[in-house]
C-alpha cells in the first residue's frame, strides 16, 4: 500500500510536470517563430518588441489612423506578440546562485539540460535544508524542554519538589515549533521581497499557499490511511484545533480582503502590520482556549480519569468517548481544575512504575537495575513527543541517518546509570586531610564463658603518617574483674602507616548457673593532635554456658524496604548457651499478605552448643510500589532440648523425681531449660524501597526527549555524521522486545553518502547543550537563510530554463520540496501518537503561522521600505487572489470532511477507522489538492481566466 500510493502520487506529478514542460517549450518556440514573422512582415526596423511595453501597444490601438484600420490592426498583432514574447523571458541574476550564460538563442535540448540540472540542484537543496533544520528543531526542542523547580504540596501536605517546563505546549507548537517545520518558506518570502528590490514576487507568497495545501490536503490525507487497521487517532485538543484552523482559513480571507478591496493591487503599511500582529494575536487566542480562561471558563467541562487513574479535566466528547472505552468519567458539575503540575508528575510516575511491573511479569528472572533501563526507553518511546521529535526522526530516516531509538536506549542507560551515582553515599575524596581519630571498631562485644579469651580491635582514621598512642582500661559492670574476667590496662602505640592494633582479655569460666553480665573497656588519654571518636567504650557482654538459654527476637518492630529481597530475621539466645535447642517458627498475616507481599514460611532453628544467634529468612516480594506499608508478623515458639542433647537426658532424670526429693542442684538444672523471652513476636513493616522511589522521581523527571534530539559534544556531531545508522522499521514498538542488530542496508548507504557533504557540513554548528540550545537556534536559522536563499534563486532559474512561471514553481516544486519532511513526520506521529494532534493540529496552526508570519513580515518590510521613499508596494492581486480564494473554499470543505469524520459515531474520531470510510475521505482530500494545482496552473497560464 505505501509503494501503491508513492508510486501514485509521482506517476500523476511526473506526468503533469512533463505536460506542462512541454507546453511551455512549445509556447517558446511558437513565440520565437512568430515574433520573427512579425518582424518581417512589418519590416519596422525601430520597432522593437524587447524595449516595448504592453501600454505602447495599447496607446496605438487607441489612436486609428484616418481610416481607422491600419494603425488599429498593427497594434492589436503588437499586442498579441507582445503578450507572446513575454512568455519567452529571459532569466534575471539571482542574489547567491550564478546564472547559467549565455541567456539568448538557447535551443530546445539546452533549456531541458539546464531545467535538469537546476531541478537536480533543487533536490540536493531541500536535502540540505532538511539535515540543517534536523539540527534547528534540535535546538528547538532544547529551548522549550528548559525546566524551572516548583515545590507543591502532596496529599498528605508535605512539601515535594520537582521541575516542569517553562513553555507551554501549545505556545511552543504555534510558536518555535512552527517557525521550525515553515523556516524555509517563511524565509524564502522575506529574501525575494530583498532579492527584488523590494518588490513583489511569486515564489514566496506561492510557495506558502502552495504548502498549506499540500499540507492540508495531502498530509491528512496520507495520515487518514497511515493508522493501523482497527486503530483510530482523535484530537485532543479540540479547542486549540478550532482556534488554528479558524485563523487558518482567516489568514487567507484576510490576504484576498487586502490584495482585492481594502487598497486593490497596493498593500498599505497598516494592512502589512496587521497581517504580521494576527501571528501573536493567534498564538495568545490558542493558549487562552487550552488553559481555558476568559469566556471558555464558562463552557461546560467535565472530568475524567485517565488511564494511568488521574483525575484530569476533559471535553464532553473526550469523556464519552473514554467512557465508551471502559474510563470512568466523573461528572464535578460547574468547578474546573486543571492539571497541576503536581498531577502531572504523578502521571508520567504512575506510567512509569505501570511499565516497569509489566516489564517485571514478562521478565520474572531479570534484575532491577535491567528492568529499570528497559522501562525508562519505554517511557521515553511511548511518552507524548513534540513536533520536533518526529520532525527529526523523518529527516534522519530519509538521509540515512537512522531513527532515533539508539539514543533513546544509550541515553536510558546514561541516564540510569547517572541517577544511581547520584544516589550512592559520596566517600570522603581525600581522607588524609582530616585530623586523626581513633575508636573501638566494633562497638560491641558478646562472647562466651567459656572462650577463654577474646580479641578487642581499635582502628586509626585520617591522616595516619604520624606516631600516635591511647591509653585503654577495663571497667567493671555487672561482671566483676577478678571474678567473670582479668582487668586489663595498657597503651597503645600507632606508628606511622598503621592504622590498627589489637589486644586480648581473659574471661573467667565457672560452673555456677548465673545471669549474662557485662563490662566496659574505654580509650582515654590520646596522644597530640589525635581525637577520640564514637565508640570510644566498648561494651563485652559474657553469656553464661551452663543454662540453655532464653530465645527472643532482637526487637519488636522491625522495617524493610520491599526492594530487599531476603530479608533475615535473628534469633538471639541470652542468659546461657548450653546445649542444642530446637526453636519453632512462622509467619502470620496482618495488612501484609502472604504470596502477595512476602512468602510464608515455617520452620525450626537448632541452636548448637554454646550457640548465641540464629537467622532464618523471609522473602519479600517486589512489586516496586512507589508508595506501600504494609506489615506482617513473626512468631517463635515454645523451644525444646534436642532428644539426644545430654542436657536434656539430666533434665529427664530429674524431672522423675518427687518435688520433695530434690536437692538445690536439681532446682538449678530444672531452671535451665530453655525458654522464651518477652520478645517471642515481632512486626515487620515492608516499605516501598528510598532508592527506587528517588530512582522513579529523577528517571521521570529526565523522561524526555529533549536530550534525544541533542547533542552533547562536536565530536558526537561529527560521529553521528559519519556513521550510517540502519532505519529500523519497528521504532517504537515494543521497546523491550529483544531486537537483533540490523546491518544497513544498501539504501542507507546510498542515502548515507548522498548527503555526507551536508552531514560533515552541519556537524559544525554549535551542540544543542551549548546555552541551552540558543547559540545552535540562532547559527542554524541562519544556514537555513542562506540555503534558502539558493534555494529561491535554482528555483526562478529552474522555472525560467523551462518557461514555467514562478507562481507554478512554486506551487508545485518548492512547496512539495519544503513539505516532504513535515509529510514523513506527520507519518511517523499518526503511527505512534495516541491523539491526531501532531498530525491535523499543527497543520492548521502551521498554515496560519505561515500567513501570518511569512507574509506579513515580507510584506511589513517591504511597505516600510516603500512609504519611506515615497512610494507604494505594489501587489498585482491576480495569481495570488486567485489561489487564495481557491483555497479558502477548498479549506471549509477539508475541514467539513475532517470533523465529520470525528462526529461519525461509527469512526468517532478524525484518522483511521473503517477501511472504507477512510480511504474515501482520503480520495476526496487527494482530489481537492490536485484540483486545487491544476486550476491555480491553468490559471497561471491564462488558460482558464477568472
């Protein structure tokens, strides 16, 4: 289908091209035949038709001779040849481009030479323009993507701060992101205006009217059938698609109102300055209508809830059709909120922790940090993208450049990758700077009875080249020296270089059932410029071995993020650790759920002789909650002697003897079975994981495309120009599709090397991170001036080698020329968009832009130029009346089919839809464009006349 309709559309312009060539050439001829048998036949050797004008020869009809004949009828052949010879014209210098010499007697095979070399110039030309506007829309987007940090408030009113752009939408599309897609045209208008002297011209003026309606017609024509089957795509924003398509039409009932009755064939300077304040006046009528101020606060609003669950204000149609989809809409009556940015945040957030689950069930086995690089590329693939993102994906697909999902996924991975360096704790960059500190490490000591002896360790942090000593005593606690261990006291000595040292202490071991006791060690005395750090006492408690133990949890309460994986529970045995123990253990649910949140489990802990700590391991299962608390509790029970433990044997002994018949000892070995402590259940609380939560917060606010299209560096420029990149036909779908590497193929080579000259040329503009992006506007608007400007002059060239007026060339070569891009774009977006906006909206907005701006600053200058000297600019209202005009009717009629097809409930939106439906509307758009080119050619030729 898309070789049918390509091959179409250049079958009948290829065939019209030639016609119209032919007829021309014919006409030369005709014309150099006849004025040569004039010549002869009047024999008037001062008569010369290269110096006469069309009011001479009127004059002399006008004065008979005294017949009345004669003279009468020399005039009436005068003024035909004259009318004839001034289709024979000859080609004037342009402002860049040298004129092909010699200009006179140029045979019927040099002009058609010339017209193919010219158009193959042409071509080249429009390639350029496109490869330089690529890095223009670039820039485009660096400038509107510039952010500014709000804080808001959340639900529960704390404070959350997060940046959002500085442009609005709407006022980007209608402003720099029009001015990017129309910066040929509306640069051509203003160079003919200088080129000419400041006179009138048709190529600029034409080529405007012209690409309005190829980009009306043909572009929404070709996007109409471009949807998938079964898929439709719907404006958004109608309100701003009323607006622009509104002051579209006006744009050009405005130009036919100046041209043919406020001043006919003059335009004044007011009319010219108007024209140019209508730009604004549009731009400011179209914000007003999206964010709904002044008279459209009044219209009837209602709300819906989006499909990430938003609550965001909608139109009527918008909400019944989401509500036909499955969405719930919410009727709020007459109040109205927009969508804070706040809300807005917590959409592209909610989209993304959506997209990352998705990507969690599909690939169960992959780990996190895969996860999220996969769904940051799919939240910058399937997220909303600007004119300027499409603009250049077409350009780049077209010159061999490939399509932008590599960089989407490198600059996923860079971005992951900066986000999780950002979040590890910064170590100290140089320690040796900060003053010496010396501490117990650990803190905390537990050891046996019956160990013997232990090793206390102290460290030495920062700068460590110099001799240090401490001093370190034993203090008593519960535990006695002398009796539950050996005092110790001593110093310690650091040379330079070492950063630790070590020394031992004696416990004491009995036989004597008694409770856990402790005791301190502490640092004291340092040497100079040394400092004591926490901890500088250490606490060492003694567990006594000759009971089997109490067993508790370590806490009450315990909390873990959900992103931990297994989480280990300890067990710890107190007050003695004599013999094996058999501890119980399980799960319970409370608000957290079993097999949702964590995984049951149920089990026993042996504790081997002299044993103090045990873990056993509960997984908690991700789901990666941007927000979660839920808990769950653990329980241990009743522990046991294991039934071949000696202990337990004496205990069993013991316990056949009558109460009366026991003696102290007995008493004693009965008090040390084991039991359980206070703590024999414990809470856990699963929380969702800080480092994802800051992972989602600073990905989605670096999820956008602006960095795509931009370049960092020269030498990325210079790379990106020299490598052929294969265009990959499923950009886009299914990001996280595991897509094998594909070799480019022969086109992308050919296309690669076509324009390698343009590619290396424009790799020298400034990058887009440069200022923002404004040194790369600024350089880039200017090379685009400059080819546009040769652009102008191979076109008047091109039109005169071969007879074709420059309201035609116009029309039908540097329109389609400038529209191309925009056309492949609009393709692009119609594909992969949800909504019709980039297709149909900016289209319309783009028309008046074009109007508006083009003109009226062409014109502003010109009438300026002309009062200041006196004098009047002239415009001769024929050709471009008439194609204004034809295109107005033309343009109501579009749009009818368009928003008929919106409200159709059988296709309920304005592309794709039923295959009938939409392959009729889009015949009747391809008509209208190539009535619209025929008559304006026909007419441009006299041969129909209005």
């Amino acid at each position: 289908m898309k070789l049918l309709i390509k091959s179409i559309i250049t079958g009948a312009l290829l065939v019209f091209f030639i016609y119209a060539t032919a007829q021309s050439l014919a006409k030369v001829q005709e014309a150099d035949e006849t004025r040569a048998s004039y010549r002869s036949s009047f024999n008037r050797s001062d008569f010369s038709l290269k110096d006469q004008s069309p009011f001479h020869s009127r004059r002399l009809r006008q004065a008979p001779d005294d017949d009345g004949q004669g003279e009468t009828e020399i005039s009436y052949k005068e003024e035909k040849l004259e009318e004839k010879g001034n289709e024979v014209r000859e080609c004037s210098q342009g402002l860049v481009l040298p004129l092909w010499l010699p200009q006179k007697n140029i045979s019927l095979g040099d002009r058609l030479i010339r017209g193919f070399v010219y158009f193959v110039i042409l071509v080249y030309l429009f390639v350029g323009v496109s490869i330089i506007a690529d890095r223009f829309m670039a820039a485009i987007e660096a400038i509107t993507s510039i952010e500014r940090t709000v804080v808001v408030r959340g639900p529960n009113n704390e404070k959350k701060t997060m940046s959002v752009r500085i442009w609005n939408e709407t006022v980007a599309n209608l402003t720099l992101m029009a001015l990017g897609s129309s910066a040929p045209e509306i640069l051509l208008s203003v160079i003919e205006i200088y080129a000419k002297d400041f006179e009138s011209g048709d190529l600029g003026p034409g080529t405007i009217v012209g690409s309005a309606a190829y980009n009306l017609f043909m572009i929404i024509a070709v996007c109409m059938i471009w949807i998938p089957a079964g898929e439709v795509r719907r404006i958004r924003h109608l309100r701003v698609f009323i607006v622009t398509a509104a002051f579209s039409i006006f744009a050009y009932v405005w130009l036919w109102v100046i041209l043919s009755v406020t001043s006919p064939g003059i335009i004044e300077v007011w009319e010219a300055l108007v024209t140019l304040l209508f730009f604004p006046i549009t731009v400011i009528w179209a914000y007003i209508a999206e964010r709904r101020m002044l008279v459209y606060k009044y219209m009837d609003k209602n709300f819906r809830v989006n499909k990430r669950g938003t609550v965001v204000a909608g139109e009527h149609d918008q909400v019944e059709m989401d509500a036909e989809k499955g969405r719930h809409p919410l009727s709020v009556g007459f109040q109205s909120t927009r969508n804070s940015d706040a809300e807005a945040f917590d959409e592209a957030r909610r989209e993304y922790i959506t997209v990352l689950s998705e990507l969690r069930q599909k690939y169960p086995e992959a780990e996190l940090e895969q996860l999220e690089m996969m769904a940051q590329e799919q939240v910058i693939s399937r997220g909303n993208k600007s004119r300027a993102f499409y603009r250049v994906q077409a350009t780049r697909k077209m010159v061999g450049s490939g399509n932008l999902m590599r960089k989407i996924q490198e600059r996923a991975h860079s971005d992951l990758t900066e986000v999780k360096a950002s979040l590890q704790p910064s170590e100290e960059d140089d320690e040796d700077e900060q003053p010496t500190r010396v501490y117990f490490e650990p803190g905390h000591y537990t050891v046996m009875e019956n160990c013997g002896e232990f090793e206390v360790r102290i460290v030495r942090r920062g700068d460590i080249h110099s001799y240090s000593t401490v001093e370190y005593e034993t203090q008593d606690g519960t535990a006695i020296a002398g009796t539950d261990f050996i005092g110790k006291k001593g110093t310690l000595c650091f040379p330079p270089g070492v950063d630790e040292q070590r020394f031992k202490i004696e416990v004491i071991d009995d036989d004597i059932f008694e409770e856990d006791e402790c005791f301190y060690i502490r640092l004291f005395n340092p040497s100079e410029n040394v400092i004591l750090s926490v901890p500088q006492i250490a606490t060492v408690m003694i567990l006594d071995d000759d009971h089997a133990g109490i067993f508790a949890f370590t806490d009450s309460f315990f909390e873990t993020s959900e992103s931990v994986g297994l989480y280990e529970v300890t067990v710890m045995r107190y007050s003695g650790a004599r013999g094996t123990v058999i501890v119980p253990y399980w799960t319970e649910d409370e608000t957290a759920v079993g097999g949702k949140d964590f995984e049951p489990v149920r089990g026993e802990l042996i504790f081997e002789n002299n044993e103090t700590e045990k873990n056993f391991e509960v997984l908690i299962l991700e789901e990666s909650s941007y927000e979660k608390d839920v808990s769950f509790k653990v329980h241990i029970g009743i522990p046991r002697l294991a039934p071949d433990d000696e202990l337990q044997a004496k205990i069993q002994e013991v316990e056949k003897k009558n109460t009366k018949d026991l003696t102290e000892l007995d008493r004693i070995l009965l008090l040390s079975k084991p039991r359980n402590g206070e703590l024999s259940t414990s809470h856990i609380r699963i929380r969702e994981s800080k480092e994802f939560r800051a992972t989602v917060d600073k990905l989605v606010a670096k999820a956008n495309t602006s960095a795509v299209l931009g370049t960092s560096s020269w030498k990325e420029q210079f790379k990106d120009a020299l490598t052929v990149i294969p265009a990959d036909e499923s950009e886009f779908d299914d990001a996280d599709e595991d897509v094998e590497e594909v070799v480019p193929s022969c086109l992308s080579y050919i296309s690669h090397f076509v324009c390698l000259f343009w590619k290396v040329l424009f790799a020298f503009v400034p990058p887009t991170n440069i200022s923002g992006g404004y040194v790369t506007f600024l350089v880039s608007i200017t090379v685009i001036g400059i080819i546009t400007a040769v652009i102008g002059d191979a076109a008047s060239y091109f039109g005169c080698a071969l007879n074709i007026k420059d309201s035609v060339t116009a029309i039908l070569f540097v329109a389609l020329g400038t529209s191309i891009p925009d056309t492949f774009a609009s393709m692009i977006a119609a594909k992969h968009d949800e909504g019709a906006d980039n297709c149909i909206g900016n289209v319309t907005g783009s028309n008046a832009v074009n109007v508006f701006l083009g003109i009226g600053l062409a014109w502003s200058i010109a009438s300026i130029y002309h009062m200041s000297h006196g004098g009047t600019f002239n415009v001769e209202p024929g050709t471009i009346g008439f194609a204004v005009g034809l295109f107005v009717a033309e343009a109501l009629v579009a749009i009818a089919v368009i928003m008929s097809r919106r409200w159709n409930k059988n296709i309920g939106a304005e592309l794709g839809g039923p295959r009938g439906s939409k392959y009729f509307c889009a015949s009747i758009l391809v008509f209208l464009w190539v009535f619209y080119v025929t008559i304006c050619t026909l007419e441009a030729y006299d041969i129909i006349r209005i």
